[in-house]
C-alpha cells in the first residue's frame, strides 16, 4: 500500500513520503524504525516501546509497513489513520521471519536508534547480507527543521519554562535542599502549562559544578551558587532552560566566571544564521572561554537540538559540519565548572531564523541573588 | 580493577560479580550494557539514556569498566561508590575506538537490549569478527529473582495500586471521559504512594476491546464495560494491575465472560509452583478459555515478569521452557476480547513461592458494578 497524503500539509503521510524520497536520494533500500520519536514523526503513532516487536518498514518508492503485535493493533490503526498499511502478529508467532521476508532483496538499510539490540540482532539474523547503518542522520535531517505547528509547541514550553523560572527565584533558597526545589520545580513546570516535568536538575554549593548533577539532601546556604536546569513536555515538544542564581552573595572570584559565561552564550547566538556549520556555533562559544583561560572548565558541548526529543539533532559540537537552516532549534549551554568550588552554566533554546537567530526563552540572563 | 564485594549481600558489587560468573557458566567473553534496568540492577548507576556513548563493560574474570562522558562522571562516581571502574571521555573524542581497544581479543559478546542502534552498529565496526549476542536471557536469568528489598518494593506498589482501585471504583463513571477516568488514576496512583505514574489504560464501551488502549474522549454510559489497566513506579519498581468494571449494569453475554477471564486466572495462579515451566502457566489459562469456546479472543500472553522493568522475564508465553523458581514476580492477566463489543481483563501481580504462589494484589477480582 502507498503512503496516502494527509490533509494537511505537516500530516503524518507527508513526512513518510518525504522519508521515502530522502532514502532514494542518499541510495538506502529501506528504513525500519521501533516506536521512538522517529516513528511518531513520520506515522503520528507513539506506542510504548515493548518487547514485542513494533517495526515501521519503509521502502523508497513510498510502500510503507506496519509491523503490530495483535493486541497493539486498534491503537496503531487510530493513531495511523489508514496513512500505513498495518502488518498484524500473534503472540507466539515470530514477528522477524515476517519482517525477513518482506526485506528479501534488501542490501542497505537504515535502522532507527531506538530499537531494540535484541531486535537489530534478531533482524540481522533474517538479511545477514545486508548492511545495517543508523538511521540517525536521514531522521535527524528530516526532523531538525521544525514545521509552523512544531516551533508553536516549541515557544509554548519554552515560555511555561521562563514562567518556572521567574517563580522559582521568588522562592526562599536558604535551608532547603537541592531535592525540595527540584520536586518544586516539577511541580512548577506542570502548573505552567507543560503535561509532564521530564527533568529537573538542582546543584548547590559544591554540586554546581557536576553538569548532570542528581538532585539530592544537599542544604542550600547563604553564598552558595545554585544551577538549576529543567524541562517538560508539552504537546510532545520539549523545553530546555538553564539558570545560575547566587544565595544572599557571591562566592569570591564568581561574578568574573558567570560573565565569561554570559558572554559565551551570547557569542554562540551571534554566531547563528544559515548556512554556519554547527561546530562554528561551539567554537565561537568556547573561544570566549578559552580566551578567559578556563577552556579545560568547559567540559561539554556548547548545545543540542530539541523537538519531539529533548536532545536530537543538530549537536552544537566540534565535528558536526550541518549546515544550520531557517527553522532549526536547539540549546546554547555553555557552562565552566570547577570541581569542589563551583560551577556555572546559562541555556536557552534558540531558532534559526533568515537572517540570524531567536532565542525562544525571554528569562533575563543576569545574575540573581536569591534568599 | 576487579568488582569490589559490596557491604550488604543485594549490593550492586555482588551482583556485577555474579554477572561475571554467569558469563564465564555460560562461555561469554564480555557484557555490554548501556543506560538501561540492567546498568541499574548491576551497578546502582541510572543515568538517562543519551546519545553520547554510556557503557558498562563486564569481564568473566571480574574485571568490569564503565565509559562515561566527562560531564557524567560525578553523577556515575556518587551512583557506583567504587564498585566499576570508571573511564571517562571528552565531547569530540571517539568513545567508541575506546571500547574497541578494551575489547581487542573477545570473540563473543552479549549486549544489553536497550544499548541504541547507532551505539550497537558502531561497536560492531571497532569489533568486525565478535558475535554479538543479546544479554537478554544473561540479565533475565539474574534479575528475575528477587531479593527482599526487591520484593518489599513490589509489594508496596501493588498495595497502592489496590488501594487506587478501591478509590476509583467508588467514584462517579457516567458521564465522565476515559481521559479524564485516565487523570484521575495517575493522581491516585501518586496519592497512594507511587513516585510516579506510569500509565493509566482506561477502555470503556467497545475501547474495552482493544488491550492496549490509549484513553480517549469516550463519554462513559450505562452499560458500558470499563477495562482499567494501571501502575506507577515506587522506588524504581513497578505495579501492574487491571480490573474490569460495568457501569450501573452488565450488557447482554457479559457475565459468562467475565466469569471465563477470572477462572482462567485463577487457573494460571493454581498452576504456579517450582519447577513449572512459564509456558505451562499460559497453557493453563489458555485452556479454560478455550473450553469456553472463546480462544481467538484471547489475542495476548498471560503474563510478563515485572520488577525494575515494567515487562521483564520471565514472560508467560508459549514457547518459554523456563522453569519458575521461587522470588520470580511476574503479572497474571488472561482477557477476552471481542472486537465492536466489549472486553475483559484480570490482572494480578504474583510472587513464586517454596509450594506455590502469592498474590501481591489483594483487591478483590469479582465483578463491581460502578455508577
């Protein structure tokens, strides 16, 4: 069965014909994607990833399958809408001669990052000729450029982030541990309009300086630096935002390290427009605080794409030469962290725009003292 | 540097060490796992799962590693106490060349179900002539015997999810949507003393036909049959339980049915004791809905295994000769479906015992009429 065009020009349909182009185009004979952004993306369909094996098959020519447990198949046909031909199994039966027979004449094919090794192990058993490659650029070149209705969810968290953060540094800091404020966090994240939290990262005092810091029974004290970074969901669309605050004062020699960073940030937005590589955008980041004398502080990348997933493509990171485009989004993050003293880091989401950047959060960058 | 025996016998130590054994017992030169239940079970460290390479590398002899990006370091130090050696990388540098040096000379390898495609496919090049085999059955074998910290926390979210039950039931249905039903349960789930929520399946009318349904604007009327199949996560272990109620009164047919699904459950539970083959447990309730004539509307497996996974092994499932063994936990759910109409599930979390098995869901399985 062909992939039907959906009415509306960001339906599903339209992007599994456009991913059928784009593997004609780059030579792939067929891509096979396990439930995963990716498959919500092309087909709108966003089951749990199970055991069991889901494969979306798509070939080409624009032929496009469904692979379904038969207890998985009511919800697939609702969220498909006739735009994929379903493929139903019965438990017991097994799920990868099916797939092996459909891929028969295969040589190369693309697989989604997400399935399952004991799938991909299973599916290379069935075409043991044919070359497996990720499916992670094809999907991430057609996923990084967002669609009208995608940078609407997109602003949307963003804004409900910015909401969070404003009434997070109203809060009272001093005697509360780094675990109440991300549980608050949370708590904030969903009052403000996001469906659910996804993450909330607090480090106090020493734990600033841990990028990915767990939250934990850390006290906050007065001239303690405090990193909170956190996100939610909405609509499916992600927020990302960072903010570095300070309790009642600055730790000595803080204030210079927060406006390296600062100002690290701002180089990487201005380093944005079309057709800048990606890594030019950490480069430019890394040279302010290289030039500061804290390069070896630096100790990540300076951002990563947002979308359906909280990080995609494209990585703003030494040795990825994409070419940014109108309508690309993702994170500014620079950060230095100094381990046992302190650390800090300031992230917005930003889209390419036609001639340069926006940031999608409006939260002020300055730094604030909280109590 | 060799696993270090941890203080208490359910550390994560041991259990590296006993991963070890279970690799060289069954002839496996190495274990590779990504952010995953297995990494957790093994070595207490639950990173989220990212696109930058996080791998525990688990030697026969006792030797095990674990690859972190720099920035995660602090967060693996702190999870994994001493107990795996940490290798750490920077952003831009090549993980995986890495990983390809340390495994220079195996020739047989299992790998975690959840280690991403690209990560898999990129190992595969740094180690062209090792097979690759799943660590399913490896991690299987380990994790589905609990220890009684595991059990303790099994039994207190099954108690939640009962008690959720009781509350839901108890409240109005006609008029109400499955979303909104949906909602309701996530926050009793949390309110009875879950972390989280995990997921809510509310079918009602004909939805009760479709196992795996996503709540939808259904308005919930009289003689509708509502399947509820719900559980939250409590301190990282799950709950699982279904109960299916009519409102204000059963439609025509209904009762021999729902009576079919709960002697079929009760079946399988009377069939369980050690040495039992998992498949035999699944034969047992298959039978009793076959000898009601109803056997292609039963379209699933009886049951999964649960723990830090919501679907774990042991599956209950034709073709699974493994043996049951007392501390294996697992769900009990037969159901009958008829498309259009209505269907029926019953589902308990059960415990393998010395002589048997117990429920851990006490709520009560006969049919309730709600209003």
């Amino acid at each position: 069965m062909k992939a039907q065009p959906a009415e509306s020009s960001g339906g599903s349909s339209d992007r599994l014909l456009r991913a059928s182009s784009a593997l004609a185009d780059i030579g792939l004979d067929a891509l096979l994607l396990g439930p995963s952004a990716d498959l919500r993306y092309l087909t709108g369909y966003s089951p749990m990833p199970l055991e069991r094996l889901i494969l979306a098959v798509v070939f080409p020519e624009g032929e496009a399958h469904l692979i379904v447990p038969e207890l998985e198949s009511p919800g697939a046909e609702a969220a498909t809408a006739g735009s994929i031909e379903l493929i139903r199994w019965k438990d017991g039966a097994d799920p990868y001669e099916l797939v092996g027979k459909i891929l028969r004449k295969i040589s190369r094919v693309a697989v989604g990052d997400r399935l399952w090794t004991s799938h991909v192990l299973a599916l290379q058993r069935q075409i043991p000729s044919a070359e497996m490659v990720p499916a992670t650029e094809l999907m991430g070149g057609l996923r990084s450029i967002k669609d009208p209705d995608e940078l609407d969810a997109l602003d949307r968290a963003a804004r409900a982030a910015d909401r969070t953060f404003e009434l997070i540094r109203g809060q009272v800091f001093t005697g509360r541990t780094e675990r109440d404020l991300g549980a608050e966090l949370a708590r904030m994240l969903v009052e403000q309009g996001h469906d659910r939290a996804d993450f909330t990262i607090v480090g106090a005092g020493p734990n600033s300086a841990s990028p990915h810091h767990e939250p934990i029974s850390w006290r906050i004290a007065p001239y303690d630096v405090v990193v909170m970074d956190f996100g939610g969901e909405l609509e499916g669309y992600f927020s990302d935002i960072t903010r570095t605050v300070v309790v009642e004062d600055e730790p000595a020699g803080f204030r210079q390290m927060y406006e390296v960073v600062s100002a690290a940030q701002e180089a990487a937005f201005q380093a944005i427009k079309p057709g800048t590589r990606a890594q030019e955008v950490d480069r430019a980041a890394r040279a302010v605080i290289g030039e500061a004398g804290w390069a070896d502080g630096f100790v990540h990348r300076t951002g990563h794409g947002i979308g359906l997933e909280l990080h995609e493509a494209p990585y703003i990171v030494e040795g990825n030469g994409t070419p940014l485009a109108p309508g690309m989004t993702f994170s500014l993050e620079p950060g230095i962290y100094l381990p046992g003293r302190f650390g800090v880091r300031i992230e917005d989401i930003v889209v390419v725009t036609e001639d340069g950047a926006r940031r999608l959060n409006a939260s002020d960058r300055s730094l604030y003292v909280v109590h």
